[in-house]
C-alpha cells in the first residue's frame, strides 16, 4: 500500500496555491491548473495549504475509498505543482513507409498509410513540437492529465502493428513482435 497521502505536498519557489470555491487553483510559471475539491470522490478528503505546502487528510480515517481518495488527491495536487513549474510531455515517433507529421497552426497532421492525412486539434493548453525527423514530435504542456489524453489520442490514429511494426510509437515503447502465417 502507497504512503504517498502521508507526504505533504511543498510548494516550491514561484508556485502559489489558493483554494476557493470548491476549486484548488496552482499558479506557477508555466500557467495556472484547476483540481475540483467538490466532486463525488474528492470530496471524501480535506485541503488545507499551511504556509508553503499543501496538505491533505481523509475525512473519515477508517473508510477504504476515503484512504484511497486521500493518495489520488494528493499525487493530482503534486502533479499540479510539477505541471506549473517543469511541465510533463510525451515524445512520439511513427514508424511505417510514407508515415509523417507536421504542425500548422494549432492542428496536427498525420500522415498515417491511410489514403488521407488525418488532421488532429491541439487542446488549448498543449504544444506540440516537430523532432529531428518528420517522424518524430514532442507533446508537451503544464497539464499533465491533457497530456496524456491527447497523446493516447494520436496513439490511436495509427496502434503499433506487431507484424510488421508499424503505426505510432511512444518514445521508449516496446512492442512483441510476432512471426507472420507460414506457408
């Protein structure tokens, strides 16, 4: 079992934390995230900021899904303070003949084996940035939940092939190759 709720979460230099409405707001360098306090779950744990950390406490100590809300509460809150200050991306390749990307605008362009390119939408929020090759990009933003939506997204497009290991890669994905039908 994680201790993870056990830690108070520090705010480093740079970051402020408020907590109004129901809504924890974590403003840093790198934009400001919003984690709702109000909801179902998240209201099963309290959130207090006492000088420069945030710290989190089940409301009932005995309840098992308030001791799990107490854990996931506090990692969405560290997640928010690291997102505002360092940010979280994802790095992609793609790998088959012809496969492509390209960035214009706030659209992204994939240009998968099919017999169109399929044109994606970057969420407000995210960047994204063309590698060394026209293969390769970089998802990045402060949000580290739009992150890897909208990377899973552009996983989707095109899933790995274990055949013949192709479609859309994350960096440092492993994938098992199988061996094909014999005749």
């Amino acid at each position: 079992m994680s201790r993870a709720g056990k830690h108070p979460v520090k705010l480093t230099q740079g970051v402020t934390a408020a907590i109004a409405d129901g809504v924890l707001t974590v403003k840093g360098p790198k934009g400001e995230i919003k984690l709702p306090l109000d909801t179902k779950h998240a209201g099963l744990v309290d959130v207090v900021i006492e000088s420069d950390q945030v710290v989190v406490t089940p409301k009932d100590a005995e309840d098992k899904t308030s001791r799990a809300m107490w854990g996931t509460m506090t990692r969405n809150v560290r997640a928010a303070v690291i997102g505002v200050t360092d940010g979280f991306s994802k790095e992609m390749y793609m790998n088959g003949v012809g496969y492509k990307a390209s960035v214009s605008g706030n659209k992204l362009v994939l240009g998968a084996g099919y017999s169109h390119d399929v044109v994606m939408e970057i969420p407000d929020g995210l960047t994204v940035k063309m590698g060394d090759k026209p293969t390769e990009f970089i998802i990045s933003g402060s949000d580290k939940c739009l992150v890897g939506q909208f990377a899973d997204k552009v996983h989707k497009v095109r899933k790995p092939d274990p055949y013949k290991g192709k479609g859309i890669f994350y960096k440092g994905e492993r994938i098992r190759r199988k061996e094909g039908k014999k005749k």
